[in-house]
C-alpha cells in the first residue's frame, strides 16, 4: 500500500508517498458500505493510523474500507475480485452505469478545453452546466461524481462565483462523500477547501473577475452579500473542516503536522484578518489535553481528550485476557492505532 500523504491547502498532496508495508493493519477485514475506522499516514514516520469513524461497541470488528469510499460500482467489482477474489454488492447510492460514463464523457471534455488554454471559465462552464441540470434533478446520489462536483466548484470560481462554487460544488461533493463514511480523508479535504474558499470570499481577498456567466442567471449582486453572513458561512466551515480533520486524522501527530500545518493558506488568512481576542478557534481546555498512550498487544492505542459522555471499552490484551477500560473523564475516546 503507498503511504498517502495528508491534503495540504485542502487538495490533494503533490508528491506520493512510499510504498510499504504493514502487517497488523493489513488484518483488518474489508467493508465497503460498513467501515468504521478511517486509515492515514502518520508523516515523517510512515505509521499507520486507524482511528474510529463511528461510536464503537465492545468487541465490535474494526473494519476497514480497501478502495476509495467514491469507488464506482464496476470499480469496485474489478479491484476486489481481482485483489481479493470478493464480489462486490450494489448499494442504494450506485448510479446507473451510463450515467457514470456521461459524467465522465462530459469532464473528459472540460479537461480538454482547459488543456487548450484557449477557453475561459465562462465557455467550460457551458459544457458542464447540463449535466449539472440533470443532477440537479435527483439523480446525483452516487459518491462517484464527487469529482465532478469538486470540477464544478474550481470552475465556478474561476468564473468570480466563489459562493457558488461552494454551496453548488464542493458543499455537494462532500454530502456525497459523507454518504458511505461520515468522516474519511476526503470528507476533511473537502471541508478545508470549503473553509479557505469561503473565507477569502469573506474577505475578498482575490480580485473577483468582473465576468459572470449570464446563463447561470447570476450578477455581481449576487456577491454584495452582508459580510457577516458570509463570516459565518467561513467560521461554520472552519469549525465543520477542524472537526473532519480531529476525526480523521487526529489532534497533533507526532512529527507535527496539524490541522494549521497543513493549511497555511486558511491560517495565514486567518490570523491575518481576525484579533486573537475574537479568535473562536482556539481549543478548549478539553481540546488541548495532550494524547496519552499505552500498548494493547503490541500495538500504540493513544487515547485523545474531546468532551462527550463517558466511554467504556474492551481492552484485549496479548495473551486474550480482556478488562473493560472506562473513561471516566466524561472525554470522547477516539482510538487511534499505530503500527
């Protein structure tokens, strides 16, 4: 497996990561539509971490999803059967094939035109837009055409529509990631891209192109939005892209690499344009309780601190013998494992 690399500035990583590896995590069974722990790589060292997408019940199986969660159905079936010999269900967000192979017709086409560098944003626009209207209609279920949304919002905003690419791109795209896995490595990439987009809109901090597409029904009043409203907007998303990233990959990594660390553009906005003293970011007592660990049969379970109602666990050790280990600190456990 390559050791994917945490999103930056909320995209994607530029360079991949190495390839290893890991023989406990490797033990985990697969489950497409019921994982419950969600994998990442802990940068610097390469150690894995699972950490607990959902509330746990003693002696439930951890159970980790193989492929990506917006994994097309036909997707699905040839990787698992030709990696594992396991067929692969169809379930109740899988879209119909032909319209999956539009949606890609129609972004191959975009590309293309960008690739030209002949065509404004206005012009991609018009290639996508009635697609657009057919999802719009109820048909666009399928985390499969996530990518297109995430299309959607980059082109909307290169149109100078920075609000709409949030509400109609990438907000959308994240509802049809969140619908297999309520937090993943894509749900908290997402979510900082909402978060830094939003808040530059805020703050008009990018020049907006005077140009707006006229069949979108849109005019520069669509931009003269009351400036609290869209500082809520921006602090929601901030709040919604921290929580994303404490869940899927944890609080503060060994090897330092943070939610602010790996979103220089959002922090540096944001502490450029907000007093500390109105700062709503800061964590709690609770938040910033620093993570305590012990070994459960040779493996690193850390235990980090966010307040919720007590949990109780079963702690297994090396040699079978079980004990119920209870949080009586009225803190969340969220289990992270490192192998």
């Amino acid at each position: 497996h390559s050791a994917d690399p945490l999103p930056l500035n909320g995209r994607p990583a530029t360079q991949a990561g190495p390839v290893g590896l890991w023989p406990t995590a490797a033990l985990l069974n697969h489950s497409f539509l019921g994982a419950n722990v969600a994998r990442s790589f802990e940068p610097g060292s390469f150690a894995v971490q699972l950490r607990a997408i959902r509330e746990l019940q003693p002696g439930e199986e951890l159970l980790d999803n193989y492929m990506d969660a917006c994994s097309s159905h036909a997707e699905r079936t040839t990787f698992m059967c030709k990696q594992h010999e396991v067929a692969q269900d169809r379930d109740k967000f899988d879209a119909p094939p032909m319209l999956l192979a539009e949606a890609s017709a129609v972004m191959t086409r975009a590309l293309r035109m960008q690739a030209d560098g002949n065509a404004d944003a206005d012009s991609v626009l018009f290639i996508l837009q009635p697609f657009w209207e057919r999802l719009r209609s109820g048909a666009d279920k399928d985390p499969a055409l996530t990518d297109f949304y995430c299309m959607l919002g980059q082109v909307l905003l290169d149109a100078g529509l920075p609000e709409m690419a949030c509400a109609e791109g990438w907000a959308r795209a994240l509802q049809l990631v969140c619908a297999r896995e309520p937090f993943s490595f894509r749900s908290a990439m997402l979510t900082a891209r909402l978060a830094l987009v939003s808040l530059r809109s805020a703050h008009d901090v990018e020049e907006i192109p005077a140009s707006a597409n006229a069949m979108l029904e849109t005019d520069q009043a669509s931009k003269a939005t009351s400036d609290p409203a869209l500082h809520a907007t921006a602090e929601h998303w901030f709040q919604v892209a921290r929580e994303h990233w404490r869940i899927a990959f944890g609080g503060e990594c060994k090897c330092g690499s943070t939610f602010e660390s790996q979103n220089p553009a959002l922090f540096a906005l944001r502490h450029g344009l907000l007093a500390p003293s109105s700062d709503s970011s800061s964590p709690t007592a609770a938040n910033d309780l620093a993570a305590t660990g012990h070994t459960v049969g040779g493996l690193k379970v850390l235990l980090e601190g966010h307040m919720r109602p007590p949990v109780v666990a079963t702690e297994v050790s090396s040699a079978g013998q079980s004990r119920q280990v209870s949080n009586q600190s009225g803190l969340e456990g969220a289990w992270a494992i490192f192998d």
